[in-house]
C-alpha cells in the first residue's frame, strides 16, 4: 500500500500537525495544502479541499494503522472494511460514469462485479475514487489490474461525442442518457453475471431513469442509488475504467487534431474549441464536443443555439 486518502476535520488536522512535528517529520510550504511533511519515504498531505490527507510512500499502512486511526480517528478501520462496510463485499455491480462535466470528449460508462473475493483484492491493490488520483499513469497502472482481477465482470460503454448529441437530443437532458448508459452496462454485465442481485451507482436522478432502461436481462435487478456511491470499492473501480477511456479519448484525437484536448469547461477550453473552429469549421465541434454545453454557441453563435436556461429535473 502507497498511497492512501481520507477526510479529515479542522481539529484532526491541528492534531496531526502537531503529532508530526512531535515525531521530527519536516513540514515545508505546497500549494493547496493546510500542511505538507515528509519524513524518510513517507509524505503527509492534508488539502484545503475537503480538508483531506493524503499518504504516499513507504510505510503508508503502518502510519494509517498505528498513528493515524489510533491516535486522529480514535477507530480501526483499515483491513477492518468487512466489518464497518459489509455488503461492499457481497455480490453487486458498480456503476460510475467520466466526462459528464467535460466540453471536450465522450460520456464514458464503466461497471465492474465483485464479490468478497474480489472486493478484498480491490481494496490491497489501493482501488479509490478516480478523482482522488492525479496521475494519468497510475490510472492506466489500477486499470490494467482492476481487468485483470474483474476478469469477464468488468464493462465500458463510451459514447463519443457525436453519438452523445445526437441522445442529447432524443433524450432531452443529461439524467435520462445518463440512466440510458448505466442500464447499457448493467445489461452487459447481466450477460456475464446473470445472478447478480444489485446494482449501485451515484446518486443523479430517481432510480426509475435507470430501471425504465433496461431490457429483459435487467427487469429483476435491483438499482440502488446514493451520495459519494464512489466510497463502494466496485463504483470507484468501475470511476478508473471510466476515466481510463475518457483521457484515452482525449489524447488520441488530440493527437488527430494537433491540438491539446483539456478537461472541463474553462478559458482555455473556450479558446482551444474556438481555434478548432477556426481550422476545421463548426461542424467539427459535434465530432469533439458536447454541442448542447454553452461553450459550443460561445464559439460558434451562428451554428449552435444557446442553450435554454437550466430546469429542474421532474420525475
């Protein structure tokens, strides 16, 4: 284990700076961080964000087991999942999804089966929320062992963005081609896991959006739905492979284009979409982007409207 995250309040971070001062580790200053130490292999993060610590290095689980959960948290948790999390470890299917917030790229879904077995070798092989990680490679690495061990119960549904306007369209908003795309991998993963009783994802819309869509492999499965779903080992494996195929699209058709294709919607997003424009014509944008985000209309008014005004989901 080399690396490990966790929330953290404001006096558990005072209490920890304090105990690592205690223990000579040396703090020196890093943008975003409350504080950063190191001492030997092991580097102590605690973000703004959050707040959250971050672990990596060597001797990362002997910190979590002996200093952090004993003397900050005041609970065992680490090895002890089964215990506080059962039914992650029971037979269930996770779902998460990448490029949703992102002008440039496909919408990409990814599910991923595990049982007890498969859970435990999940969690020893550091598996967490894709967001949580800030190096593509370590994407790729966690990608390539979460196939190996998922073996058949792992699935990937991109839906490049031309594809994606043209079910933005028949869809009407983003909850309902989200449920689409989710009921697209559980079917998948029922072809190969018939008897798996469940399904768990992110909360983004009643479970019906997602129970509406599916075909008759997946009339008897039960949708389950909640907040921060990506703490289930089986949604943050499935956020990797997720996230593995976005930034993958992203780069090859970079690579087409001469040009960087970057995350989000920002400045730079808006300038590099309006120089495609410029080179490749409007029309080039439905073949890169999500048309229907405002970014679209931005560079390209007389080709693509501006956007209505956002409204609430209604069930």
């Amino acid at each position: 284990m080399n690396s490990y995250t966790h929330p953290v309040t404001a006096e558990q971070a005072e209490k920890l700076q304090a105990l690592l001062r205690e223990r000579g580790f040396t703090f020196s200053p890093k943008p975003y961080t409350i504080f950063f130490a190191q001492k030997e292999k092991l580097s102590v993060a605690v973000y703004e964000k959050g707040p959250k610590i971050l672990l990596q290095g060597r001797g990362v689980e002997d910190f979590v087991k002996f200093l952090l959960e004993p003397e900050i948290f005041g609970e065992a948790r680490l090895g002890y999942e089964e215990v506080h999390s059962p039914e992650m470890f029971e037979p269930h299917f996770g779902v998460d999804e990448s490029g949703k917030g992102d002008f440039f790229g496909p919408l990409v879904i990814a599910g991923v089966f595990v049982d007890r077995k498969t859970a435990r070798e999940l969690l020893d092989l550091g598996v967490q929320d894709s967001k949580r990680i800030g190096s593509d490679a370590r994407i790729h690495a966690l990608a390539k062992e979460i196939r190996r061990i998922g073996c058949e119960g792992t699935d990937v549904v991109a839906i490049g963005p031309a594809r994606y306007n043209e079910l933005y369209k028949k869809f009407g908003n983003l909850n309902s081609l989200l449920g689409w795309g989710h009921a697209r991998v559980i079917e998948n993963l029922l072809a190969r896991k018939p008897d798996c009783p469940r399904s768990l994802s992110d909360k983004f819309a009643d479970a019906r959006v997602i129970e509406n869509g599916l075909l008759r492999r997946g009339q008897r499965i039960r949708i389950e739905q909640r907040p921060r779903a990506e703490s289930d080992i089986a949604v943050a494996a499935a956020s990797i492979l997720a996230r593995e195929a976005f930034i993958d699209w992203l780069e090859r058709k970079g690579k087409e284009l001469g040009v960087k294709l970057g995350r989000g919607v920002s400045a730079e997003i808006k300038s590099t979409a309006a120089t495609i424009v410029e080179k490749h014509g409007p029309q080039m944008l439905s073949q890169i982007g999500k048309v229907h985000f405002r970014t679209a209309h931005e560079v390209a008014p007389d080709a693509f409207p501006a956007p209505p005004p956002k409204r609430a989901w209604v069930r």
